[in-house]
C-alpha cells in the first residue's frame, strides 16, 4: 500500500482546517448567506464568462512564448491546457497540474522539462511585476484608503523592485556537464532569449495586463453582485493579492487559503472580511464551473492527440 507523504498530509490538513473555519463563520454570520440569494442568473453568468476569459489569458501567453522555442500550438492546446492545469490544480496538493501540463508539453512536443519551467517562470514574473505596477499605481492614486495605502505600496514596490533586479541580471551559465547543471543552463538560456526579445515581452505584458484587469473586473462584478457598492480602486487591490499566492501554493487550488487571504485584505481595505469571505467564494465557483466543464473536454481531446501520436510512432 502506497504511503501517504508527508506534504500531502500538511496540504489536507490545512485545507481541512480553513474550510471548517470558513464554514464555522459562515454559521455564526447567517446575514452573510442570505446575500447569496440576491445574486441573479445574469451576474452569474458574466462572472463565468470573465473567469473563462481570464483563464484563456494564460493559453494566449503559452501560445506566443512557446513560438519562440519553434513550437506551434493548436487552438485546442493554447486554449485548452490552462484549463486542464487549474482542473489538475484544484484536485492535487503542490500545483499538480502544472506538472500535467509539462508531461503533456514534453510527450506532445518534445519540449523539455528545463524550457517549460523557463515559460512558467517567466509568465509568473511578467504576471507579478504587471499585478505590482498596477498595484503601486491604485495605492498612490487612493488617498482615502488611509495608511493602508502605504502598506501594500511597500510590498508593491518590493516586488516590482526585485523582478526589476532579476530581468537586468546579465545571461548566466554554470561550469558543468552534469544532468543538474545541465538543465538549469538550458533553463538560463531559455530565459535570455524571451527577455531579449523586446517585441515578444511587450506582447506578453500586454496579455498580462488584460488578465490582471479581466480578475479586477470579475472581482468587481462579484462585490457588486452581493449588492456591495466598493470603489474601483478598492476591488483592484482586494483582486490583485491573489496573484501571489503561487508563492504559497500548500492546498488544492490554494482552497481555504485564497478565501482568507481576500477576505483579510477586504477587511483591512474597509469593506468587510464577511463580505470580502462571500466575494471569494463567489470567484471560486464561478472559476470551477468552466474550469472543470471544458478541463475535462479538453482532457480528453489531448489525450486522443497523444494516443493519435503515439500510434502513429509505433506504425512508423
């Protein structure tokens, strides 16, 4: 019998913790669950619309750095393979479908283990450094958000500071032959040719920027559906923290730990931690019910792709 590890224990664990903590506050605050049922089908149905857009962002940004690397991607694939990853994310500890996601990437195109970490990371670090500059801006621009204002415009600073430092570092490359060595200067490489390419990096910032606004907006569509009137410039904030929970990525989906997260950052930005609980399990059902509708349509449609291609060798 195969053993539990121990990092899957502390990820269940720690889900299982902030879930029954989430549920133990949801019955002591019932006002809370009777906003659910002034949501209408129409709000619904335009929060899974932006999160369906918002997820596709991720495929555009596979689809046009992995060209770099001579790889052509169907519609199918760029479209299809966030999906597939968030499914995989939200049912495994640790990000499990990222790692789907590079079996595939590797079985289908050959693309090797060292050139997709250098496409995540650096999705990751324009995506942070997008969220970071917005985030630098609405504090600076918000005066009525107080001295906390000043707070998150520090951590923004820092981060856009550091990814700053990171992008100028010039091309890297350890002495070695061994696999280790090997594979981080494949991944060092990769990474100085998508940062030297300025049209390419514009681009992908670009498909960033919609993707951090397409979240603010779903963020602000869903205080609004439980009939909660927030200033722009607070609902960006409250959206934008989110994003860096990839650092911290310990449960499912980072489920319980989201929901907290937005709803710490609702309280301390004035709108309320209950109402900020609600708006985060708002963006999370509608997120999954697109994520695991076209995740397992397109599970299926790459798998026959593979089996098509692995037949197809075996014949040759």
């Amino acid at each position: 019998m195969k053993r539990i590890s121990t990092k899957s224990i502390i990820s269940i664990s720690i889900l299982l913790l902030t879930c029954c903590g989430i549920v133990y506050y949801l019955s002591l605050h019932q006002e809370l669950l009777n906003s659910l049922w002034k949501i209408s089908l129409t709000q619904v149905v335009v929060l899974i619309i932006l999160r369906t857009l918002y997820t596709s962002t991720y495929g555009l940004f596979l689809k046009i750095s992995i060209a770099k690397l001579h790889i052509r991607l169907k519609p199918r694939e760029w479209f299809g393979l966030p999906f597939i990853t968030t499914m995989g994310n939200q049912l495994t500890p640790f990000a499990g479908g990222v790692i789907m996601r590079a079996v595939y990437l590797k079985q289908r195109h050959s693309l090797s283990y060292a050139q997709f970490a250098t496409l995540l990371f650096a999705n990751h670090l324009i995506t942070f450094w997008v969220a970071g500059c917005i985030g630098i801006l609405t504090c600076v621009f918000s005066p009525h958000l107080g001295p906390a204002r000043w707070i998150l415009a520090i951590f923004f600073s820092i981060v856009v500071v550091v990814i700053a430092i990171i992008v100028s570092l010039p091309p890297y490359s350890l002495s070695g032959q061994n696999m280790l060595i090997k594979t981080i200067n494949n991944f060092f490489e990769g990474w100085s040719i998508l940062k030297d390419d300025k049209t390419l990096l514009i681009l992908v910032t670009l498909i960033a920027f919609i993707g951090v606004m397409l979240n603010g907006l779903s963020f602000g569509v869903a205080f609004y559906a439980i009939d909660l009137n927030v200033l722009p410039q607070t609902v960006l904030l409250v959206s934008l923290l989110p994003f860096f929970l990839i650092l911290i990525y310990i449960t499912p989906g980072n489920l319980g730990v989201q929901e907290i997260i937005i709803s710490i950052t609702s309280g301390f930005l004035g709108t309320g931690l209950g109402k900020g609980l609600l708006v985060a399990l708002l963006i999370r059902a509608t997120t999954l019910i697109p994520v695991f509708s076209l995740g397992m349509i397109y599970s299926i449609l790459l798998a026959n792709d593979l089996k098509g291609k692995s037949g197809s060798e075996t014949i040759l």
